[in-house]
C-alpha cells in the first residue's frame, strides 16, 4: 500500500523531460485512442466516423478560409474514404492523428539553454518594462533594470508544495511578456521552472519560438477547433502533472483586455489538475498532490496596452450599444483549519476512486471562483495605477460620472486636474489601502515614498512609455492625454469601491 | 450489515428532517439524524418518536445524535443535502454557501417542497424539489 510520504522533488524536473519525452507520448496516445475506441464501440456520436469527419470537416473549413488549397486535399481525401473505411482503418487513422497531433503539442527543454535565459534574460525583460525615458540613462539603467522585476508573496508556502508534490502555478494574464515574466518570478522565488501552453502563433518569431522550444512550452493551436485535437492537448497536460512536472495555466484563457483583476475566468487546462489527481489516487499514489498557486502579474507599464483597451472597448462598446487550502509545510485543511483528505474528494461513497467528469467540471469550477477571489488580495499596485485612480476619480467627479464612454468625449478642459489634488487623493488612496489588506497592496519599490514622489515616478512613466503621453504635467496641473489609457491602468484598482463622498 | 454507500445523514432534526429521516429509515436505510437540540434527540431515542413530528414512525435503523462536530466526520467524499430554505446573515448567503465555507466536501445540495412532512411520514404520494450543482 503506498504511504502518505511526501514528494520530495525539488530540483528542477524539467531536466528529465527530454528523456521521459518519448513515454510521455505512448502514454497520450494510448489513453486518447483507447477512450476513443471504447466510446465508439458504446455507439452514438462518439463512433470513430463521427470523429474522424469532425477532424476532417474542421480542417477543410480552415484551410479553405485561409486559402491553403494543397493542404485541404489530405483532409478531403480522408472525408471521402471514410464511408468505405473498416473498423481498423479508422482505428490505424486516429492513431495516426493523435500521434500527429501529440508530436506537434510536445515540448523540449534544454538545460543549457535554461541556463543562459536565467542569465541574459533579466535585464532583457526589465529593458523591456521600463518607460522610453531611461534609455536616455545609459548602460547603468539598463544593469539596474533587472532589480524592477520584483516576486513578493508566501514563496515559503509555494516551495514547500513545490517539493512536496506538483504546483500548478495560476496568474492573472494581462501581456505576452506574461510568460517569460511569470519564468523570471519564479527564478526569483526560488522555485522550479513550469512547463506551459504557449500559442502556436507565439512560436512565428525564430527568436522568441528558439527559447519557448526549448523551456519546456508546448505548442497550442487555437485555430484547430476540433474535439479530437483538444482531447490530445488535454491529456498531455494530464500526463505531465501526473509525472510531476510543474505546470503554469492562465486560467483568464487570452489576455485581459481591460487591465481589471480576472473575475470571469475560462478554466481551460486547469481541469485537467482534478483528472491527474484523480488518476494518482487510482494508481496507489494519493501522495502525489497538485497545488494551485494563485498568482498576480502587476506591470508598471504594459507593452501592449494601447491595442488590448482598444479591443476591450469596442468590445464592451458592442453589448453597450446593443479545494483546499494548504499549511505553511503543504498539509491540506479546509477553511475551518481542519485536516482533510484530498484522495476523498475524488472517492465515491465506497471509498472507490471514481470517474465522474461532471464532478471535476464542478471541483473546477468552484477552483475558479476561489482563484477569483484570491487575486485580489494579491494584487500589486505599482504608482502607474494609483495615480491613474486617482487622477480618473477626480475627473470623474468632476464630471459627474465615471462612464469610460463619456469621459473619452469630455472636453479638454475638463482632463486636467491639479497636482495637489492629485497627492492628496493618492495618500487617501493609500490610507484606505493599508486599512483593506483584502483589496492587494502597494508595490514595495513605492512603499515608503511620498505621495508626491509617486506621482511624479508615475508621470514620468505615464508621459514617456507609449506612443503618446497618458498624463502630462502643465505648470502646477495635470492634464489627461489619453482617457482610455488612464482608464486601463486604473483598471487595476477597479475592485476598489469609490471613496464615499 | 449496513456499510457506508447505506447510511444517510441529516442535519436538522425538524419536521422535515424527521420526515425524511423515516422515510429512509422504513425503506431500510440507516439514518443518522444530527439535532443541535438534546432533548429532541433523547426523544427519539427512549420513546422512538420526535416531539416536533410525533406522526412519524421511526424505526430502529433510524439514530439520533446531538454530536456538534459534524464538519469532523465529513469528508470530500460525502454529498450533504440540506432542508433550509433562509439567507445567512450578514450578506444574505444561501445556506449551501455557509455549508461550503464550514464544512470538508464541496459536494452541497439542496432539498425543498412542495411536500409536506406529514404526508411524506405517512407514506403519501408527495414531490420534492433536489438541486445541486454536482449529479
């Protein structure tokens, strides 16, 4: 019978990956085939025809709409025969399919390659981070822009539960320089690298798709919309939790658009944690447990935020106009601090481990509401967001309303606000801030400064990193340039209830 | 020998608690009824009757307990199913959202009328309402 032991595997796992690469296959493509097969021999819509035309059917539709008309033939070839295919042709074909698609999901990991990114990519990506201004500053800033990535948190607890069994690591998703920033914290926390799902498209650039290769991402084709590819991609992530390998999901699914903390999270991958433990259970080894470490991302300054407030705006504009918490040491408890067993919630009442996919969809979910609910406290506020609150609450009172659609058509006049003012309402902000824990808290680098200091730190940042100025400061005021910017950043805050008037 | 798959609990020694403890009790079941009330629970014990549902026959598979550590003798194997149909105060939760904050299983559901408990302890035809998230 397996004992209760603790995992006990701290090193970085992914270093056996490339040699565990070729099992990790047979084992996908055995599992998806199999359960397949059994479903078509129960009949219905899960016969392997039906599949098989999904397949077919799906990928004639892309491919035409992309105009890859040579590629479309093997997928047309496929629909044709299917009417006059045996049993064990059809069986040899989604064999081959899964084995196709299982070899375009799987990662690599080099560890010289790791080695150098956890070397050179530090002050890379804190070049990135930075506004345009400290360019101006020469090679000194640039040797100091790696102190700006910052990890902060209950690192102990995460490194226990790190060696103790496998982390699933949750951030929230607000830029494609999430991923390698997320690697980067954890460096810094001491804790292992994860594998992760990566979009196919990210894997365009030779320079960017040469590091993601070979740091343990995978491959995921969001064009590829058809069942069968999505069980594969499923089950690989399954397969690497089961063998313990530490996994990064984004449980927002894309990018948040509108720089708010996720409320509404698409789960994704992140059902496949329940199904791994549950199959741990079944294999005798409950011990294996997986940990979902709720995580926040807080940039400064985002790369991207011009393009996805647009996004997030035209969309809103549209519907406008039309399971346990862990001890510091990884020991299960429910929120009344006592001990459970997470072997028995995959149990049925005989004590049996049991399939039941409508149970995990549930676990799932309740696991997104509880990560919802946790960001917030998690939240870091960097001086970007609370002079972008604060500045956004004055012009919003101002105008007697804080509907983004108005504001953006406000008069010039109405966008500028005195400086003064502005310190004032960030130190009331900060005040209420330090009295709700619950709400997040203050980056570290900002924690002892003055209000003015922060304002002039975010200005700075605000005026000079995009494209054109968010906020810049006239004499003794300052003015809005670009609402929905400021509006993005004060975003961040958006979970804090405006101050009572 | 009743094993585990067999036995029900119920939290709420009420009318309708004892109803459907009676219920499943004649139907062969052994049931565990939880009571915050001692005096309800020796009722049940020495005389086989509930004073808050005398009609009700409660056959001996049928246990009274007024243990207060039920959250100790739950696990994430267990499906609870609760009879009270109030908001919680401070913020107006359901009662299966407080369940779910206090006890070890997240798997919580609901039980309602139109049934009456007088008609479900006498046997009569009666339908009932049963919601949970999980099947």
């Amino acid at each position: 019978m397996a004992s209760d032991r603790p995992v006990r595997e701290a090193e970085n796992r992914l270093e056996r990956f490339n040699a565990d690469r070729e099992h990790l296959l047979v084992e996908v493509e055995r599992r998806v085939v199999t359960r397949k097969i059994a479903e078509a021999r129960a009949g219905g819509d899960a016969s392997l025809e039906y599949v098989l035309n999904d397949v077919a059917y799906c990928e004639i539709r892309r491919l035409e709409a992309s105009r890859k008309n040579g590629a479309v033939d093997r997928w047309r070839d496929l629909s044709r025969r299917l009417l006059t295919m045996t049993e064990t042709d059809k069986e040899e074909e989604l064999r081959n399919l899964v084995r196709h698609y299982g070899r375009d999901v799987v990662g690599n990991f080099d560890p010289r390659v790791y080695r150098f990114a956890t070397g050179v990519a530090p002050p890379l990506l804190g070049f990135v981070f930075s506004p345009i201004g400290s360019l101006r500053e020469g090679m000194a800033a640039v040797r100091s822009l790696d102190a700006r990535v910052h990890a902060d948190g209950e690192i102990a607890v995460a490194r226990a539960c790190a060696e103790r069994g496998t982390i699933v690591v949750t951030p929230t998703h607000s830029s494609n320089m999430d991923s390698p920033a997320i690697g980067l914290g954890l460096l810094r926390a001491g804790l292992p690298p994860t594998t992760y799902g990566a979009g196919k498209n990210l894997f365009s650039n030779p320079f960017i798709s040469f590091f993601m290769r070979n740091l343990g991402a995978y491959r995921v084709d969001r064009r590829l919309k058809f069942e069968l590819y999505k069980d594969v991609l499923k089950e690989y992530s399954t397969v690497l939790l089961e063998h313990g390998y530490h996994s990064l999901f984004f449980p927002g699914g894309t990018r948040c658009r509108s720089n708010l903390v996720e409320k509404n999270l698409k789960l994704g991958l992140l059902g496949t944690t329940a199904t791994a433990y549950k199959n741990s259970v079944r294999e005798g080894a409950p011990h294996k447990r997986i940990y979902i470490v709720p995580a926040t991302i807080n940039y400064r300054l985002v790369l991207e935020a011009e393009t996805l407030i647009d996004d997030y705006l035209a969309e809103t504009g549209k519907s406008r106009y039309i399971i346990n918490d862990v001890t510091d040491d990884g020991e299960s408890i429910d929120r009344q601090g006592r001990a459970v067993d997470p072997a028995s919630f995959v149990r049925g009442a005989d004590g049996e481990v049991t399939d039941d996919d409508q149970r995990d969809a549930e676990y799932t979910r309740a696991l997104g509401r509880r990560l919802a609910a946790a960001y917030p406290r998690l939240t870091v506020f960097h001086a970007t967001h609370l002079v972008a609150r604060a500045v956004y609450d004055a012009i919003a009172r101002a105008a007697g309303r804080r509907d983004i659609y108005r504001l953006i058509r406000a008069a010039p006049q109405q966008l500028a606000v005195a400086a003064d003012r502005v310190v004032e309402l960030v130190d009331r902000l900060r005040a209420r801030l330090a009295d709700h824990p619950a709400w997040g808290a203050e980056h570290p680098r900002i924690a002892g400064q003055p209000a003015s200091a922060i304002v002039d730190d975010a200005v700075r940042g605000l005026s000079s990193y995009h494209t054109r100025p968010i906020v810049s400061r006239r004499e003794h005021a300052l003015h809005v340039d670009d609402v929905k910017l400021l509006y993005y950043y004060q975003n961040r805050t958006a979970h804090i209830p405006p101050e009572a008037v | 020998m009743s094993t585990r798959r067999d036995t029900v609990g119920i939290a709420g020694a009420g009318p309708f608690g004892t109803a459907l403890g009676s219920v499943l009790a004649r139907a062969g079941r052994r049931v565990v009824l939880w009571s915050r009330d001692a005096a309800v629970v020796d009722a049940i014990r020495s005389a086989r009757k509930s004073p808050r549902l005398p009609s009700a026959p409660l056959p001996e598979p049928l246990e009274a307990t007024a243990d207060p550590r039920l959250g100790d003798v739950l696990d994430g194997s267990h499906i609870v199913v609760h009879a009270i149909g109030a908001l919680a105060a401070p913020g107006n939760d359901r009662v299966s959202q407080v369940m779910e904050q206090g006890l070890p299983t997240l798997k919580i559901g609901a039980i309602a009328g139109p049934a009456l408990p007088d008609d479900l302890a006498e046997g009569k035809y009666s339908s009932i309402v049963i919601a949970s998230a999980f099947d």
